[in-house]
C-alpha cells in the first residue's frame, strides 16, 4: 500500500465521508460489485501495484469494472506510480493534482 492510500482513507475519515476500501488486483467483475454496493462518487486509485517484482497495472480493471457497474462514480482520481503510466479519459479521470507538489517539494530540513 502506498502513503497517498492511507492519506486518502484518513482524509475521509476526517470529512465523514463513507468510503471502502477495495485493495488491487480484483478481477473487474468482483470489483463491479463492490462499486454497485457502494454507489460510489468518486473512486480513488493508483494507477498500478507492486506484487514482489512484479507490476500489476490497476486501471484498465478499474474501467472493465466500471463499465460492467450499473452504477457509475462521478470521477475517478488516479494516483500515477512512475512504474505504470495510466490512461486517462479527459473530464472523467483526473490525476491526482498533489503529484507535482509533491515532486517540486524537495526535502525540508
């Protein structure tokens, strides 16, 4: 799990927001019914995981999961790790506009 997932679920948290957590690597039709349980308005996600050595890219499961769903979030916000690069459909994805603070922001004594 990387730092943004725990941010993103404290950041909930914190606003009362409900939020689940579904952890990568789902098949797109078990993670489709997670997303109809939930009705989600916003998906929030890496755009790929780490499994030991291996690269597991998350988005294109995420758009077979969200096509099979009936019920379709607002937005999805993709968190783009530098080992798998994501697509990402203008006015639908969005990246997560934190990175390039983060990337400009150096170390802070």
């Amino acid at each position: 799990m990387i730092a943004e997932a725990a941010i993103a679920m404290l950041a909930c948290a914190r606003l009362g927001a409900v939020h689940s957590v579904v952890f990568g690597g789902f098949a797109a039709n078990e993670l489709a019914t997670r997303i109809n349980d939930a009705k989600p308005k916003v998906i929030v996600s890496a755009s790929c995981g780490i499994e030991t050595s291996k690269v597991i890219p998350y988005k294109h499961l995420l758009d077979g999961a969200i096509d099979m769903a009936a019920s379709k979030p607002e937005t999805c916000i993709i968190f783009q790790r530098s080992m798998e690069s994501a697509s990402l459909f203008a006015g639908y994805d969005s990246k997560d506009s934190r990175q390039q603070g983060i990337q400009n922001a150096g170390h802070h004594r």
